[in-house]
C-alpha cells in the first residue's frame, strides 16, 4: 500500500469533505492534519521537513492511500517525488471565503481557546497541545505564510500563488483542480472510479462544527484540569478559614 492521491490543497478548502469522500472511494487511510498531530514522532517529521530537513515520506506514510490538507499540502512537491505515480488533486475555493474561515477555525480558534492565562499556562504540560501548536505554527503560520497570516492582502496572495503554482507544475494529466461542490462526477472521473450508487456526497466540517471539533480535542482536556485546580484550591482556603 502506498499513496495514490495527494491533496495540495490548502486547509479549508473543502479537505474533510474530500478526506470523507476518498475513503469511500477506496482511497484510504487518508492521512490528514489529525494524523500528523497523532504522535511526537509524526508531529516531529513534520517539523523538519518545516526545516529544509530530508524526511523519509515512505516511513512516515506508510498504510495510507491518500494524504491532503495540512501539513501534506505544503509539501505537495516533495510527495510527488516520492510517489511519482500519484495523482494530484488540488481543492480551490473563493480566496476570501477561504480566508475568512481560516481566519476563525484552524488560525483564530486557538488563540482564542489560550487567551486566558489559566489556559494558556496549562497549555504548556498539555502534550497534545503543544504538540498542535508546534505543527501549526512551525508548518502553516511561519512556514507558509512567513508570521504574516492576520494581514489579508499577503495571506490571500499566498494562497492563489500557491494554487497557480501547483498548476504549472503538476502535469495536466495527473492534476484535478476542484470543488467539491462538484460533487462525485469530477473526482470520480479524475480517478477512474464508479460514483457510489446512493451515496450522497460528503459536505463536512463547517466553521461550526469545527470550532465545536477544537474544543472538543483541545480546549476541554485542558480546562478541566484547571476546573479541578481551582476546585481544589477553594476546598484548601476553606478548610484553612475554618481552622
């Protein structure tokens, strides 16, 4: 098993859609930016590819069919080398749309969660966390957007530059530039595969249900530590008040 399909889309642009979809197709495992928060040694790989490091991608995604979103769309290039049998396919959406609900999930999200300093203090021994915001800061927001990503203008400029140039470089044959409110027809195509009968095309992970996802994975396990924290910390200036 190796990679067939990779997504140089960025994030946002109908990735878990497609992710949902691929995987009814019989593209899967799909490896998605979850995956790539999974464990240290996934999230360290991408580090270092963040580095100009050399990453062995066949370890690394190794038991998947498919890999989209980020981190793997900054690094369309280097998969391609890596599976030069892989087709391309590159997700594009309106470029403000994209930006105003990256801006409120995956960039706004966050900040928003740690912005109080009980949260953000424990943030630093929660290893999920940190580790998210490693990848995310070091890959995304450094990496591809140079710490730049609350000015529109460059962030906007960067995406479109990097859309075109996935489509100069991938080779027509192998590149599907797509929305998926396209629904099946395209992507089925694209890969030589029969649409499902029956089943409907995946629309997921809107700016609610995401921000609904991030608070799940990330702002409740570490805010009911600091719930019990100051719990306990009551039940300790009770009991000495009452002494």
């Amino acid at each position: 098993m190796s990679i067939r399909v990779i997504g140089a889309g960025f994030g946002r642009t109908g990735t878990t859609s497609l992710e949902a979809a691929l995987e009814e197709l019989g593209f899967g495992p799909c490896y998605g930016m979850k995956d790539s928060l999974a464990s240290t040694e996934h999230a360290g790989a991408w580090e270092a590819a963040a580095r100009g490091e050399a990453v062995d991608w066949r370890t690394l995604l190794k038991g998947y069919r498919s890999a989209l979103d980020w981190p793997a769309a900054s690094f369309y290039a280097e998969l391609m080398e890596a599976y030069p049998e892989a087709k391309v396919i590159l997700t594009v959406r309106d470029p403000e749309a994209w930006y105003e609900s990256t801006r409120q999930t995956i960039y706004g999200a966050p900040r928003t969660a740690y912005a109080s300093p009980a949260l953000s203090l424990l943030n630093l021994f929660a290893t999920r966390t940190r580790r998210a915001t490693r990848v995310t800061e070091g890959v995304i927001w450094a990496g591809t957007f140079s710490g730049r990503f609350e000015d529109r203008e460059h962030a906007i400029g960067v995406f479109e530059r990097h859309n075109e140039e996935v489509r100069e470089r991938v080779p027509p044959e192998k590149l599907l530039v797509y929305s998926v409110k396209q629904g099946w027809g395209p992507l089925c195509g694209f890969l030589g595969v029969e649409e499902p009968a029956g089943v409907p095309f995946p629309h997921l992970n809107d700016t609610q249900s995401f921000l609904e996802e991030v608070r799940r994975r990330f702002v409740l396990p570490v805010a009911v530590p600091v719930v019990g924290m100051l719990l306990v910390g009551l039940g300790i200036l009770a009991h000495q008040r009452l002494r």
